[in-house]
C-alpha cells in the first residue's frame, strides 16, 4: 500500500516513482520547490531528475520510497497516476482510475517549508 505516483516529461523517457507524497498536493509544491531554487528542469536536462530525487530523498530521510528509471519500466503508476511535467510545471495526467478523487490534504506552503526543512541547511531558501 502506498500514495503512489510518476513524474515524467512529454517525451516519456525518464520517470521519478513516488511511492509515497503521489498527490498533487505534494508534486505541485515539490515542483515549485525545485523552481523555486534554481533548478534547471527535467526537460531540459539530467539535472532535473537529479533535482527532484534529492528533494524528495531529503524529505522521505532514505528508504524505498523513490525510483527512477526509463519510463517504460514504470509500469504502475499507482494510484494518482502519471503527472507529465514541462519545465517545473504540470502540464498533464494520465492513468487515473475512473472513481479517481484529487488528494487535498497538504497546505501549498507548509510543504514548500517541509521541504526546504528537510534540505542541508546551506542549500535551504529560509523564509
């Protein structure tokens, strides 16, 4: 049992696994996160994926939570299916089940905060 999720880009090639924080209200903040830092986006290279595997990484604190592979190989989505991504925006969703209800159970901002909390404390953007 998870709260799971993939991020991937228009192209379908790479993809990030949550298998917990699949909601939007985790992935928007998170994606917001990484462009509120300077990050350069999935789509326009490497780093991107990079970006976004470390700040989840440091929020989770280690474990199973987080893959990241070709698309293809992510098979399952989960249950808040595939968010596609351009630049550090959602652009669209894929795979939702047919009763499928948008989680609503984080804050925007208190999550942009967990995250910049769970950061080294050099590479946190403070208040």
């Amino acid at each position: 049992m998870g709260n799971r999720a993939v991020i991937t880009t228009k192209e379908h090639e790479i993809g990030v696994y949550l298998h917990w924080n699949g909601g939007r209200d985790t992935v928007a903040p998170l994606l917001r996160y990484c462009e509120l830092q300077g990050y350069r986006p999935p789509s326009a290279d490497c780093y991107g994926w990079a970006r976004i595997c470390q700040v989840m990484g440091n929020f989770f604190g280690g474990g199973l939570s987080l893959g990241i592979d070709r698309f293809v190989r992510l098979s399952d989505p989960g249950d808040n299916g595939i968010y596609v991504i351009d630049d550090w925006g959602i652009v669209g969703r894929e795979g939702l089940y047919d009763s499928f209800t948008e989680q609503d159970e984080y804050d925007f901002d208190e999550m942009l905060r967990a995250f910049d909390d769970a950061m080294p404390e050099n590479e946190q953007l403070g208040e």
